[in-house]
C-alpha cells in the first residue's frame, strides 16, 4: 500500500473539501473533479497538480491540447517530487499510460521504458505494479513476429520477482496467461500462470469464472486433467447458478479419471 | 333582453362560477393538509415517490401493495408512485434529475447512462455487503444484502463505475404463450410441444386447420420485437461447436467477438459455412409459419394478434404474464421455447439442450441523490429488497421474483430460469448493429414463401463483411474510451487510499475491484484493435 505524504488525518477532518475532487474524480465526475482542482486552492499544490493532470486525460471533449496539458502537470509533479514520495511514481505512471494510450502518435518506446524503470522502485503499490501487465501488452500487440514476442515475453517473466502486492501478481499472471494463449505459446506454461493468479484470490466474481472457464478449457486440452478439474470445480462452486454451469459440469464429468497426484493448490 | 345584456350576465354567472370552483379546490386541499396533519398528531406526512415505466398489468397495483405496507409499517409516511409511459421516459427522467425534483427512487435503465447514474444516483455498495434489516426473523437474517439475492445481485451492479445502485425485483425469462382452446380446436388435446419437430408439425396443423375452416389463424405470431428472441436462440443452437473452434475463451467470453471477426477475416468461417446455412435453415422453418412481413411490425401488433384469438402462439418474456392473461378470452398456456436437440432433423450441429441465455435479475430500482429523505429512501428501497417486499411484489405483478426463497405465483412457475442446458454459440450480429441490420434488410429472403437460404445469403454476402468492419470500428472507438475513461478512477483512488480514513476501505475495495476490470478492459481494446485491421486487410 503507498504510504502518502500530505496532509494528516486530523487535518483532513477538519477539512472534509479536502476529498471532494478525488470522490469526484472516483465516481466518474470528471468535470467536477476538475473544476474542484482549480478551485480548490487549499490543496497543497503537487497534490492539486496532480488531480489536474488526471482529470485533464478524461475531460470531455478530449483533445489532443488537453492531453499535453496533461502530460505537462504530470512531468512537472514527477520533477518536483523523488521516491518515495508516492505522488513521484503514480505522476511517472499516468504520464507513460498517456504515451502509450492517449497522445498521438503514441510513443511505445518511451512508454516501455518509464514502466521499466517504475517497477524498478519496487513501490509496493499495486497501481505501479500495473506496469508489468502493460509492459506484456506491449509486447503481445506490437506487431512483431512471434519469435520476437515470446523473447519478449521470456525476459518479461523475469518482472515477477518485482512485484508483491496481490494484485499486481495476479494481473501480471493472468496478463501472461493470455498473451501465451494470443501468440501460440506454450499452454502449459499458460496453466501456470492461471494457476499462479488464482492463488492470489479475485475481487470480481465475474471475473474470476472467466479465468476458470478458460483455465479449465486449456488445461483439458493439453491433458492436465486435475488442473481443468480444480478450475472448472472452483467455477461450479462459486457461481453454481451461472447458465455456464450445465456446460461446466458435463466438461467435469467428461474428463478421465485421475492416474497423477494433483499439480494444483 | 338585448345581446350585450344577455352577455353581461353569462358572463357574471360564468365567472361565479369560477370563483366557486376555486374556492372548492382551495378548501379542499386546506382540509386535507389538516386530516393529513391530525392525523399524525400534528406530524408532518414524509411522501416518498417511486418513478418507473412499468404499466403492464399488475404492476402499479404491486407497487401500491409495496407502499400500503411500508406505510402501515412506518407511520407518518407516504409512498407514492408515478408511472410514465416507456417512451416519453428517458426525457421525463432527465427533465426530472436535471430539475432535482426527482422521485427518491427510480427504475434504472432507459435514459440512464453511466455517467448520469454517477451523478444523481447514490451508490449502494455499502448496502450491499450488510445484512437488510428488513429480513429479521426470517433465514435471510443477519445474510448481507447481495447474498439474498437469485444471482448475487449482479442485476444492480454497474461495472464501469464498480458500485452497486440498484436492487433488481424480478428474473425475467423468455417464453411461448400457446392459446389453449385453439390449440385443442386443432389437435384435439392440450399438449405443449416438447421438440423443434413438434413445434413445426403443430405450425403446420393450424395452417391446415385455417384452410379447412376459412378461419384466418396465424401458427405464431411474429413482430420485430418477437421473432429475433426466437430466432436469434435457433440460430446459436447450430454455431457453439464453430464458437468453440474459433475462441479458445469461448465459453468464457461469449461470443468472444474478437476471435469470431479474426477467423472472419481469415477465411476460417463465412456465411456460408455449414453450420451458418443450418442456423438460417431453422429460422426459415420457424419464419415460415408467422404472418407476411412480420419484421415490420411492432410489439403490440403482434400482441394484438394473439390476444384475439388469431394466433396459436408468440414467443414473449414474463413481464408480459400479467397483462396477457387479463386481456385474453381464452385458457392461456405457457412452456419453454422447444429449442432443437441433437439429433432433430434440421440441426446437426446442435450439441444439446439450449438454456436459458442469462439469470440476471433486472427492473432494478435505485436512490436519487436529490431525495429529501435519503435515510426513508433507503429503508424503501431495502424493504423492496426484502422477502416480504418481493413477496408482495410477486404476488401482485406475477414477475418471477429475484429474492431467494420467495415463492412466485402461480402464473410465474413456468418461467423458473432454466438453467439445463448450453448457451449456444453465436449470432450472424455477434459485432453489432451494422450487422444486425445487414441482417434484417435480408431477413424477407429467408422466410418469405418464394424465399430460401440461397436468397438471403445472396443478399447478405455483398454488405456483410464490410459491416462487420463498421461494427468494429465503433467497437475499438469504445473499448479505447472504457479502457482509458478507468485511468483517471484508477488514480484518483491510489490517492485516497490511505490518506482518506472516512473512505479508505470503500476506496481499498473499488481500487481493488477496478485493477482487475481495468486490466481486462485494456487487453480487450488492444485485441479488437487487432481484429479490426484483420477485418481491414480482408478487404
């Protein structure tokens, strides 16, 4: 979890305005939020700064000027602070996120060497710890020849010892798990990594039978017979009302019996 | 008596008149505003309002029992309901939230968009993950709000901005009404077909039967709004094994669009792939037996056929139960929709029996931002969530109910969710509305009498792909938008977390929740992306 500086608790209770622009801009109220960012000049002004940069990425109508404006609030927050101030990093993340997926034309490269360089501060945030998924989906669509990308995918399996929060596991896995499966890579290893995200538990049931679905169907395929059993029982257990479920259950039932010791948790 | 004095005194008598009218109207409401007020001890009445669109039969009585209730239950309270028709709707509802004068809860769904739901609407995730205090005494005690629910409350649960803000009251279920004196009329006994073959053979039965007797009876009654319900489930009853081919996600993401438009574009399918010809073979066959031109028709145009005797059968959902059942002169009979089996002639590619597509559970109400009694507000909305409150609501609608162990009617049995069965692969629209309409324009081809597979994929072939592409260019328009529109909640809840104590667990959890959606939603922009310029080299 970051540890944040700014102001302390008993200030903010004593000014609940402090909040506002970040509830807005929580809830989907761009306009709002950044309007409160403007207006609020008792925000101390990296944070306030910040808040503009963030808001300014979504503002209706989003124009190429609002973006660079953007990226101007968010270079110059990153300036002012250093690690571990966690406003450096999430000011250097957002910046790389509008270089890659917002500016045009995008800069990849330079995208891909801020996540780099961001995992590298081991922040402990799982925010931060997004930019090794992105880094995978760099990879995966850059339109390179497969040979390349699974290259590019072996080194970036050396990203895990990077990360530790849960959720920046678990993407990380099941990031890989796709771009395996999207680019002809090896299913077993695709397992692995289902297997591995799974272990750090979902927020998002809806989510998670997405994963057990295709996990189950994956490790069928390629003859890991209690691996598909796990996934597809976990699916059946936590969501026995879904309409996948008839389906689900006649896969359970169609596998062959056991001959190996489980490989699954 | 001269004119200008008759009209002098017309015109004093028409003016007293007025006066009197006034003065009427005006101690009126003096006199009820003091029953009102005696009647509470002095205590102001709190009048809670409920909009919605819902005015099929039953539904306004439901809600009326629902507030009759909650008032016995809270005195010094009054709940109010006002219905608008469905189409004037969504701009009442924006007239209404713009205006603050919104009712303090409302049916979620026409005229709401996201950001409008943010906006005027109070998120309700705090509610969800705590008992409904509405339950006590009942097994549903001390169990959180979401859980007491059919399907988790997924029905209320809005993704892209990761809170709850609704309480959905029923799960509706699609189904064929039969008319079951016509149907005795022209078989001699009351039995429901139970395959796709029977269902056809009894089509057949009642045109034999309009010959024989000169009475004009359509088999089944056919609108724009019916028929695609039918037809689009016969279809995907022939295309999951192709689905299955195509995306290794299938069952997991369907119709995994993307791999769908990727083997599109790679030749891998066509629309004149076998299982696609099987798929429009049975819409032919089921097309076939509703009236000419039926795709120009309307919803009620339909209804209007069945509810007077002139067709055996519509395929329609359960919110129309109520409503159907009180204007038919007839015994009406309802069975689910006989998908065919493997097996059947005409479906070769069937792998099983078809279930029903979704159990989410809809017509979901949610709370105002604007509601001058936000605390009342809520305790409504939770008793509308509790099994009391949807046990009244099921009694009165006839909706197949959403809360567990609440008993439907008996009109809502046959709609129990069906959950038996496959899901079906994937539709000829599976990227849009471009291909939908494709569609649609050659739909007449197929089922017209002189018309055949043939002329409708001749019809379809030359538009189809480029459709697709159009789809999918407003597809990968979107899934960009969602993907980056999560960035700015993203950051702005790492900033609260931990520095706001008020808000930090809700803010842990949404940040939580959003990691794992955005991360999907960022994938799946990139991948349609991809199959975009697939789509766009298959020129």
């Amino acid at each position: 979890m970051l540890a944040v500086a700014g102001p302390t608790a008993a200030e903010l209770s004593q000014k609940p305005e402090a909040f506002a622009g970040w509830e807005q801009a929580a809830s989907l109220l761009v306009r709002e939020a950044y309007e409160e960012f403007l207006r609020n000049d008792t925000l101390p002004t990296l944070e306030r700064e910040f808040g503009l940069g963030l808001t300014l990425m979504n503002l209706q109508p989003r124009t190429q000027h609002n973006l660079r404006r953007a990226r101007e609030h968010l270079e110059h927050v990153a300036a002012q602070t250093e690690a571990p101030d966690p406003l450096h990093a999430l000011a250097r993340f957002f910046r790389a996120r509008l270089l890659e997926f917002y500016l045009l034309p995008p800069d990849a490269a330079a995208a891909e060497a801020e996540y780099e360089a961001l995992l590298e501060l081991r922040t402990g945030s799982p925010v931060i710890e997004m930019a090794a998924s992105r880094l995978i989906m760099l990879a995966v669509f850059s339109g390179a020849p497969p040979e390349r990308i699974h290259q590019r995918l072996e080194e970036l399996e050396k990203k895990r010892g990077l990360l530790v929060t849960p959720a920046g596991l678990r993407e990380f896995h099941t990031t890989m798990a796709y771009a395996l499966l999207d680019t002809g890579g090896s299913r077993g290893r695709a397992v692995d990594h289902f297997l591995a995200a799974d272990r750090q538990g979902f927020a998002r049931m809806a989510s998670a039978l997405r994963l057990w679905c295709t996990a189950g169907d994956i490790a069928a395929s390629i003859g890991r017979v209690e691996d598909a059993r796990y996934f597809y029982t976990q699916a059946l257990e936590n969501l026995p009302r879904d309409p996948r479920a008839f389906t689900l259950r006649e896969r359970l039932a169609a596998l062959p019996p056991s001959l190996s010791p489980a490989s699954s948790p | 008596m001269s004119d200008t004095r008759r009209d002098v005194i017309l015109n004093t008598i028409g003016f007293g008149l007025l006066i009197v009218c006034f003065a009427v109207a005006l101690g009126r409401i003096a006199w009820l505003r003091a029953a009102r007020a005696s009647a509470q001890d002095g205590q102001p009445v709190v009048t809670l309002r409920i909009g919605h669109w819902q005015l099929e039969s039953g539904l306004r009585e439901a809600f009326d029992a629902i507030g009759r209730e909650f008032e016995r239950l809270n005195p010094g309270v009054r709940v109010e309901q006002i219905p608008v028709p469905e189409r004037i709707f969504p701009n009442w509802l924006i007239t209404q939230l713009v205006g603050g004068t919104a009712p303090d809860l409302i049916a979620l769904g026409y005229g709401l968009t996201e950001e409008r739901l943010a906006r005027f609407f109070l998120p309700i995730s705090d509610l969800a993950d705590r008992p409904n205090p509405w339950n006590a005494g009942t097994d549903l005690e001390g169990v959180p709000l979401r859980e007491t629910f059919l399907d988790g409350m997924d029905g209320g649960y809005f993704p892209a901005l990761l809170e709850f803000y609704g309480v959905p009251l029923a799960v509706h279920t699609i189904r064929m009404y039969y008319n079951l004196d016509l149907l005795r009329e022209i078989t001699g006994e009351e039995k429901l077909p139970a395959t796709f073959a029977e269902l056809l053979e009894l089509a057949k039965k009642a045109e034999d039967f309009s010959r024989r007797t000169g009475r004009p009876v359509i088999p089944i009654a056919g609108s724009k709004y019916n028929s695609p319900i039918l037809m689009g489930r016969l279809f995907v009853s022939q295309t999951e094994g192709l689905g299955e081919r195509l995306a290794y996600d299938f069952l997991a993401n369907r119709p995994s669009q993307t791999f769908i438009a990727e083997g599109l574009a790679a030749g891998l399918w066509s629309v004149d792939s076998a299982e696609v010809r099987a798929g429009l073979s049975l819409l032919r066959a089921a097309g076939r037996h509703m009236q000419a031109g039926f795709m120009q028709l309307m919803r009620d145009d339909a209804m209007f056929y069945f509810v007077q005797g002139k067709a055996l059968m519509i395929t329609t959902g359960s919110w129309d139960v109520k409503s159907v059942t009180t204007q038919v002169p007839f015994r009406l009979g309802v069975g689910r929709i006989p998908y065919p089996l493997p097996g059947e002639p005409l479906a070769p590619y069937s792998l099983g029996p078809i279930a029903d597509p979704s159990n989410l559970a809809s017509s979901a109400f949610g709370l105002t931002r604007s509601s001058k009694h936000p605390e009342l507000a809520k305790s409504l909305l939770l008793f509308l969530a509790s099994r009391r409150g949807n046990q009244i609501f099921a009694d009165h609608s006839e909706w197949p109910p959403s809360v567990l162990g609440v008993k439907p009617s008996k009109l809502a049995e046959p709609f129990a969710p069906f959950l038996q069965g496959r899901l079906g692969g994937f539709g000829l629209d599976f990227s849009g509305p471009d291909a939908r309409r494709e569609v649609n324009i050659a739909i007449n081809r197929l089922v017209s009498p002189q018309g055949s597979v043939e002329a409708f994929l001749d019809a379809l072939r030359p538009g189809y792909l480029s459709a697709v592409r159009a789809d999918f260019q407003r597809l990968s328009r979107s899934s960009v938008s969602a993907a980056q529109r999560f960035d700015t909640t993203m950051g702005a809840l790492a900033w609260m977390v931990g520095k706001d104590e008020r808000g930090a667990a809700a803010a842990a959890r949404k940040l939580e929740e959003l990691l794992q959606t955005q991360n999907g939603a960022d994938y799946f922009s990139r991948r349609v992306a991809q199959a975009l310029q697939a789509l766009e080299e298959a020129r």
